[in-house]
C-alpha cells in the first residue's frame, strides 16, 4: 500500500441496535463528507493553503475595518441627533431670548 492510497473504510453494521435507517444515513453522509473533504484536501499543495488561510484573514480584517468605521460614523450621526434633539424638547412657547409681556 503506498502513501496515498486509504485504508479501507470500516463498514458499520447496518442493523445496528437503537439507530434507526436515518440515523444510519446520516452517519455514512457524515462519513463521506468527511472523506470528500480529506480529497480535495489531498489536491491542494501546502502554499496554496497557506497564502489561502492569510487571504481569508486578511478578508476579515477589511471587513471589520468597514464595520468599525460604519459604527464610528452611525454614532457621530447619533450624538448630533441627540444634540439636536435637547433643543427641541423645550416646548414651542419657551425661547431662547426671553420676552417681557404686559398684562392690564
């Protein structure tokens, strides 16, 4: 056998006791995702995995600068609005500058 061949899969019993024909299905499409995955993992050379992780990386880290901006921006709006607002919750008769009024 060389290096590259698999070893032969150990079937599981299919009257296995407590599981039930789902149960069983499922296990085996674990079982072949599971080896699809460790092919396409075979196929790929070592630096292709490497330079592919620091991209994947580097991805997030540019999103996270976006979000971190958006959410520095969203709470100066935020801030001004409130800002605003406090002037505004006075009612409509009260002023800035007061105004004598001569009642008879």
């Amino acid at each position: 056998m060389t290096d590259n061949e698999n070893p032969e899969i150990v079937d599981v019993p299919e009257a296995e006791e407590g599981k039930s024909p789902l149960e069983a299905f499922i296990f085996h499409q674990r079982r072949a995702l599971e080896e699809a995955g460790k092919a396409l993992d075979a196929l790929l050379p070592d630096g292709f995995k490497e330079h592919g992780s620091a991209a994947s990386k580097e991805f997030i880290k540019g999103f996270q600068v976006l979000v971190d901006a958006a959410i520095t921006e969203i709470e100066k709006a935020t801030s001004t609005a409130e800002g605003k607002n406090d002037d505004e919750d006075r009612p409509s008769t009260t002023g800035k500058a007061k105004v004598k009024v001569q009642v008879d």
